[in-house]
C-alpha cells in the first residue's frame, strides 16, 4: 500500500499567498471604514442604512471578509 507518488503543492502555496496579501490589506481597510462609519445601534438603523446605501450597510455587515 505505500505509493510513490508525488504531489505538487506549488500551485497551492501560491493561491494561499495571495489571499493571505489579500486578507493583509482588506483588515485594516475594514477598520478604516468602520472608523469612518460605525454600524447602526439598532435593527431599524440598519434597514434605514440598507435603504440609503445598500453598499455601506453590507459593509458594516463585515462584507468584504
């Protein structure tokens, strides 16, 4: 039962480091956004944001990660 075969985990460890840059730079691009807009305090301040802005109520939903 022992095979000789051997796989290539090249291809692999590129795509890992590239979404771990990805992850290095959307991190702190969240903290800046939730800085610049904090999310609601309440379930009604959230539908009123999802109905001025779709966009900025699923990022202070954690959208981007």
């Amino acid at each position: 039962m022992n095979q000789d075969t051997k796989i290539n985990f090249q291809p692999l460890y590129r795509v890992t480091q590239f979404l771990a840059l990805i992850m290095l730079i959307l991190i702190p691009l969240q903290i800046v956004i939730y800085v610049i807009a904090p999310p609601p305090d309440t379930v009604k301040g959230f539908f009123e944001l999802y109905q001025q802005n779709p966009f900025f109520g699923l990022l202070s939903l954690d959208f981007l990660y």
